[in-house]
C-alpha cells in the first residue's frame, strides 16, 4: 500500500511538474498587458525575436534591437492604440478676480501635436517608469495565465483519474512511474520542438537606419509611411527631451548651490523647540526619531501637471530637506488617463525610495489616477482620515474630473457647494490636525465653522497664506509644475514653480511655519525665509471673508 502511494505521488509531481513547463512557454507567448505608450493606449506581449517592436498599424512599425533589454532571446511587440480623450481646463481653477488661469494642459488653444511631443520626450526622458510599469503588467498576466493552465489541466487530470476509478490508475501509475524518463524525454521534446519551431521562424535582421545614428535609438529600422516622416517627428522629440533635460539640470546645480546658504532659522523658540543643523528631521529611512528633533518636516506640492523634470526637483528638495514624507494636493496629472500614470510613476521614483507619500486627488486627476497611486504604495485620502509621520491628515477628492473637449465632469452625485457642505460634516464628526484638499473653495466650510484648524490645497495656481480664514488657517501652495494657462506643462517652464517644506509640531501636531522654493523660467532658484502660520482665532472679531475678490 505504501508502494502505491508513493507511485501515486511520484506521478503527481511528474505530472505537476510536466505541466507547468508545457504550459509556460504559452502562459509567456500569449499574454497582453494593456498599458500605455507615451500618450497612446497600447497593448504589450512577449515575442521571441530579440527586438522591441512598436506597431503603428497602417503608417509602419519602429523595430528596435533588445539584445542588452531583453534577456533569453525574448523581445516584445507594442500594438499603438488611441490617444485617450483629453479635453479643455474649467474656467473655475481660480477665483473670477484672479488675472491668472489655470494652465490648459494640452487642450484648447495648446497645439495638439506639441502635445504629443511633449508626453514622447517625458516617455524618453525618464523611461525607467514606463519599463517597470510594463514589467509588472506583464509579469502577473504571464504568472496569472500560467496558474490558471496548470490548475486547469492539472485539476482535468484528477478529475479523469476519479472517473477511471483507482485500479485502472493504478494501472496507468505503474506503467508512467516505470517509465518516468521516457515521459520527461517526451515533454522535453515537445518543448525544444516548440522552441525550435521559434528559432526558425525569427525575423530578418534589423535594417538600421541612419537617421538614429548617435541617438538611444541607434541600430533601429522603421517600416512603411513612417519612414517618411521618421526623421522630423524623432528629431522634434528628441530636441525636446534634451532641452528639457538640460534646464532642469542646470535647475538643479543652482538648487544645491544656493542649499547651502538658504535660510535655516525659524520661528523656534517661543515653542521651546531647538532647530537642528538642517532643516528639520533626518532622512527618511535613518532610524533616527523625528521626535527628538522637536518637529516633522514635510514636502508639499500639488498642481504639478505631469511636468516630469520638476518632479525632478521635488525628489532632490525631499532628500536634501530631510523630510519626513512628501504631501501631495493633486492634479498630479492633466486629465486623468491610464496613460497618465506614468506622471504619479516618475515622481514617485524621483521621491526617496523609503519616504512616506500621501496624495489627495485633484480635478485633473481621475479615481483611476489614485487607485494607482494606492497600487504603488502612496496612502491616498478619500473623505477618511490617515496619519503620515505622526500627522493625521483628513481630505477628499475633487468632486470634479475636468476633461479636454467636454470641461468638468462631476465624478460623484453632488455639486462642488454640496460636496463642500458634506466634507464640513464629516470634518465636524472626524479627528484629525490637518485638512489635505485640493480646491481651497471645497474645503471652505470646513475652516469657516471651526471643525478644520488648519488646511493645505491647491488648485488655484497662485500662493495663498499662510493665513486666517474664517476660523481656522489655511495655506493655498502654487503649482509645482509651473502650470501656465494656454501653455504645455512639460517641458522647460513657462511660469514659476512653487514647492514648500512645512514643519510640524511633533507636540501639538499644529504647523509652525513653511519654507517656498521658487523656480522661475529662466532657471533661477530662490529659497524663502520661512514664514509662519498664524494660530486659528475665533470667529468674533474678525473681518468678512470676500472670496470672490481674492
């Protein structure tokens, strides 16, 4: 009896392990990741000819060597798809008074092809998110189909061998377990027959074209109507992605040089707080306490636009700031696409790697742009509360969804005003120290009837504050991404960019006071003294409060 459960055992493990090597390479060969190419839609799969193939349909393919990509012989093929609606800014990013709007990223009066360009140079630029980006698609739909055909087939098995019944598997199980290497001899054949069949039917060589010579594209061919156009739409991207790499870089020389000598006092010691040498806690991922430092230091930026070299920037201050986690009050992207997560991508590899991260979304955001950001381990507020390095947050996410072609959307059953009066109720009902929001207008009711202290937003594209509204203390932050109205976002800026270090009480959990780096279009760097935020003051007393004026 022990003989025949070991021969029983001894199948199911051949028969296992016969299975699963039978099944990978289709498991490898027939699974789709549907992701995103620059500002296309596109579907990736895995191919066996050693070179990256990126398939425009009728205007040709761009075919691309992946000996130094791709290990194992492998390549992979990229069907273009559609470039997902993208559509006009809302006319409500700033107060009716305020001469400045907010930016039109890529729709309205924005050239659509530069567009285009723009998100081909961001893709260029900083591959390394859209390449992990398809790595993991990829892989768990290849694990995913490959567990699927094992427990499929191999559940067939058993249920075939139930219904044979145990003697005539018996028989059958002494017959295979004698045999046993002629089965595996049996299974290897039909794979090397499969792989074979793969090496004989490889492509033609690569017919390199001369116009990628001295380019990351050197060795590259293209095919059909593209050919014929190759050469002005490359060298377009191509000029764009170097000019945008080279300002910010030379944005980020001044930035270090002036860190030195920027301003490190502050509003210290009326709180019984000692300053340390830099700007506040250390560096995350140390060990060392924020606690015995008196404060908590945060980056905070929002509007950011998918501009890709400031995000660039954003990574260097929160690793030279010691910060303790990087804050985020949305719009992170322009319109909210599946193709625009490559815009929360690179910022999220620009961020030190171990530095805690929380967004709220913005109106150019969608829900897809958060549950994203969830997906790659940022705590994302959603009318609830979350604490960020010893801080309670509370926020929600614009009501709105502002869409190219067809302005804002409402992505929840109530108005911007109705929204408003919600979050006021739950603000009154939550526990928390800070209101993280993205327009200042919806976070409103909330400072005005005293059940917010303090709230960070954005939005508006203008600094607003610190200071008392109604009764409470707000803070409005400028666009990080030096998002100017009519204008494309990436690239080299067109307006100033505003990124701000606040420092938090660790004892009273209440901000102290907030740090502005500016940088302005012709790659000047400016670090402002730190500015502090008023205590929240009852209501009795004050002046009436003219929003629309502001």
């Amino acid at each position: 009896m022990a003989v025949s459960a070991r021969r029983r055992i001894t199948a199911l493990v051949i028969t296992l392990a016969a299975v699963a090597l039978v099944t990978l390479p289709w498991a490898l060969f027939t699974s789709r990741a549907d992701l995103s190419f620059g500002p296309h839609e596109a579907q990736y799969r895995v191919t066996a000819d050693s070179r990256l193939t990126v398939d425009f349909g009728p205007l040709g393919k761009l075919l691309v060597p992946a000996e130094d990509v791709v290990p194992l012989g492998l390549g992979m093929h990229v069907d273009i798809g559609e470039i997902p609606v993208s559509g006009e800014s809302s006319d409500d990013e700033r107060p009716a008074a305020d001469p400045e709007k907010v930016a039109d990223p890529g729709g309205g009066t924005v050239d659509a092809l530069g567009g285009d360009i723009a998100s081909y140079a961001s893709l260029f630029s900083a591959p390394q998110a859209q390449i992990d980006q398809v790595i993991e698609g990829l892989s768990q739909e290849i694990l995913t189909r490959w567990a699927l055909a094992v427990c499929i087939i191999t559940g067939g098995l058993v249920g075939l061998a139930l219904f044979l019944g145990p003697t005539r598997v018996e028989t059958i199980t002494r017959a295979f377990v004698g045999k046993e290497l002629l089965g595996v001899g049996l299974v290897l054949v039909l794979v090397l027959t499969g792989l074979g069949t793969v090496v004989l039917n490889r492509p033609k060589p690569i017919s390199a074209d001369p116009a990628f010579e001295g380019t990351p594209l050197a060795g590259s061919q293209v095919t059909g109507r593209l050919g014929g156009i190759i050469d002005t739409a490359f060298g377009a991207v191509q000029d764009f992605a170097a000019e945008n790499y080279a300002f910010y870089d030379d944005v980020l020389e001044t930035l270090r040089a002036q860190w030195v000598d920027r301003p490190i006092t502050g509003n210290w010691t009326d709180r019984g707080l000692v300053p340390s040498a830099g700007v506040g806690a250390s560096a995350a991922g140390t060990g060392e306490s924020a606690g015995q430092k008196g404060v908590t230091t945060f980056v905070y930026g929002s509007d950011i636009h998918c501009n890709i070299g400031m995000a660039r920037v954003v990574g260097v201050v929160a690793g030279m700031s010691r910060a303790d986690a990087y804050i985020d009050g949305g719009d992170i992207s322009m319109t909210g696409t599946s193709a625009e997560n490559y815009c929360l991508d690179v910022l999220d590899d620009e961020l030190p790697e171990k530095l805690p991260r929380m967004i709220v979304k913005g109106n150019h955001d969608s829900m897809g742009t958060t549950q994203h950001a969830k997906a790659r381990g940022w705590k994302v507020l959603e009318d609830s509360t979350a604490e960020m390095a010893g801080v309670r947050f509370f926020g929600a996410a614009d009501p709105r969804r502002t869409v190219f072609g067809s302005g804002p959307q409402l992505e929840t059953d109530l108005t911007a005003d109705q929204y408003a009066q919600r979050l006021r109720d739950e603000a009154c009902a939550a526990d928390f120290d800070i209101m993280l929001i993205h327009d200042p207008a919806v976070g409103g009711p909330s400072l005005r009837s005293g059940c917010a202290d303090y709230a960070l937003s954005g939005h508006w594209h203008r600094r607003v504050g610190p200071e008392n509204f109604g009764a409470g203390t707000r803070y409005v932050n400028s666009t990080t991404g030096g998002a100017l109205a009519n204008a494309l976002t990436p690239g080299p800026l067109k307006m100033n960019a505003e990124l701000s270090i606040i420092r938090v009480d660790n004892e009273t959990k209440r901000p102290i006071d907030v740090q502005i780096i500016t940088v302005t279009p012709d790659k000047k760097v400016q670090i402002d003294p730190w500015v502090r935020f008023p205590e929240p003051r009852p209501l009795v007393g004050q002046p009436p409060v003219d929003e629309p004026g502001r």
